[in-house]
C-alpha cells in the first residue's frame, strides 16, 4: 500500500459515522447470556485444568503424609 492510501484510509477510519442502529431488549438480553456463558465456561476450564496449572507454575499441594503402620 503506498502512503496516500494508508493515509486516506486513516482519515476515512477516524471520522465519525452514525450507526443508525437500534439494540432491542432481546439484544441486550442475548449480549447478558454471551457474558455469562464465557464466564462458566472459563470457570469450568479453569476446575478441570486446576491441578495442571498449579504444577506448570511450581504450586503443586504436597501430599498427606501417609501413616508409618500403612
């Protein structure tokens, strides 16, 4: 791209536009659910990897120790 166009498409990028857009309830609601999923299906990730990522940064739980009779 020669700089004219990269400047060209700079100005054209920077300049404001209305959107002439209209978000209803239903949207909204939608948006709320997207949130909500991506933050339980972090958390069930982060439940089923939790071991695997406290050994790769050196936090493993030391073992009970075992009875001597045993």
């Amino acid at each position: 791209m020669n700089p004219m166009t990269r400047l060209c498409t700079l100005i054209l990028s920077l300049l404001p536009v209305p959107a002439l857009a209209y978000l209803d309830p239903g949207t909204g609601s939608m948006m709320l659910q997207v949130i909500l999923g991506g933050v339980a299906a972090i958390g069930v990730a982060l439940k089923l990897y939790w071991y695997r990522i406290l050994a790769m940064l050196g936090i493993k739980k030391k073992p009970e120790a075992e009875d001597e009779a045993g």
